[in-house]
C-alpha cells in the first residue's frame, strides 16, 4: 500500500468455518486489517455502520438479509465503503444483481489469497476487481447481446424505430453518450483505473474524470461495478467505438 494507512475490511459470510477462514487468510495478507465479521447481510449492515470499514467481503447467500441487499444498503449509506463479492456462485442470476447493488468488485471462493488481495486493491483504486471467470461471463454475455441485436429482423425497426439498446437509429449510442464516453465507459468494463486510461487515450486523469462523471450523469449510473452492467447490457466495449 506504498506507506499508506490499511485497508480496512469487513467479512460477511454465514457459514462460520468460512469466515473464520477469510479473516485468518486476510490476517496475513500485508496491508489489510480486519475490522469486524458478520454471520448474515443484516449485521453486516450495522458493522459497516460502527466500523466504517474499506471494504466488505460479501457472501450473497445469507440468513435474514442476502448479499445483494445489504450491498445495496451498504451503497446508499456509506458509498466510500466499497464490496468485493465472494461467493460460491457465479450465475448470471448473482452476479448482475450484485453489480447493480453496487459491488465493485466479484470473486469465487476458489480465489487465493492473491487475488482476494489484488481485489480489494482495485476497488480502492476506483477499478474493478473481478475474477477472470467473472470477466469471461460478462464477455460471453455481451456476445450473447450482440448475436441477438444482430439477427434477421432484430435491425429490421422495431415500432417507434428502436434498433438497439437504448437506441433510437443504427449506430446510435443510448442516453446521448458521446464516443469519447462511450469509449471511456468500454475501458471502464475493461478494469481501467482512471489513470490507465488517461494513458491508454494520451489524455490528462482531469480529462478522464470529467467524461466520467458526464457519463455517469447521462446513463444514471453510481459507481463504475454499475457502469460495468451498463457497458454490458448495451454492447458498449472495446469492441464497439
């Protein structure tokens, strides 16, 4: 962490052997702190709130309040406070309501402490921190999408002339997004931190944030784990400028 403070982090599972087991592996990870651990999405909530933590580990599959709700309760109250997903599920019917919630970041629970440890890094960088089996589905995902926005008559002008997404034309980006943020948001989906991409486009980080928050602001979107789903469900990645 280059000198800096911790980071400081909550672990939210219910099954005791698990999360008694993260918060060992976490203990001897350099830069992490471990501030609390809860056994269901409700007490994660109130420990966010007394220990206001960095990062929560969050399982989704709990007693009494699940993963996805406490993520997005966590979000709206305290959204300094960034989740990181670890779960032993990584079906569509998880993973996307777990980045609209709000998580940045999401993993299985066959990580290693590496890379629980390069998650939790990224999403304080302001980058997701997705595991690669997690980038694979968004990707085949976004395949999916496209066979469908291609097929005979999926162009063919539905009523009101809508042909894609959020569009109103061929070509046309949703919610008035230019290129250039369009072009922002699909290295975004990437995983770029905002000074990756500055470097990527020969831009200044300024330039970067500003598309940013233009973006954020046309497309409705809150953080970048959103902006992500966004990408995704519209087509808009590095394989469309």
């Amino acid at each position: 962490m280059n000198g800096a403070s911790p980071t400081r982090v909550l672990v939210a599972d219910d099954q005791t052997v698990v999360r008694e087991g993260i918060v060992m592996l976490l203990g001897l990870l350099p830069g992490i702190e471990v501030v609390g651990a809860a056994a269901d999405g409700e007490e994660a909530v109130a420990l966010v709130e007394r220990h206001r933590p960095d990062v929560v580990l969050m399982d989704l599959r709990m007693p009494r309040c699940d993963g996805v709700e406490a993520t997005r309760r966590i979000r709206a109250a305290h959204p300094e406070t960034e989740v990181v997903v670890l779960t032993t599920y990584a079906d569509d019917d998880s993973l996307f309501p777990a980045l609209q919630a709000g998580a940045r970041g999401y993993l299985t629970k066959d990580a290693g402490g590496d890379e629980i440890a390069r998650a939790i890094a990224d999403v304080r960088s302001g980058a997701a921190g997705l595991s690669p089996q997690v980038q694979l589905r968004l990707l085949e995902r976004l395949a999916e999408g496209a066979g469908q926005a291609t097929a005979p008559g999926a162009s063919a002008g539905a009523p009101g002339g809508a042909s894609g997404p959020g569009t109103g034309r061929p070509g046309e980006l949703p919610d008035g997004l230019t290129a250039r943020e369009a072009e922002v948001l699909a290295l975004i989906a990437e995983g770029l931190s905002n000074t990756e991409i500055a470097r990527r486009l020969f831009v200044s980080p300024a330039t970067v944030k500003t598309h940013i928050n233009n973006l954020f602001a046309k497309t409705g979107v809150r953080d970048r784990a959103q902006a992500v789903a966004y990408a995704f469900r519209h087509g808009l990645t590095g394989t469309q400028q």
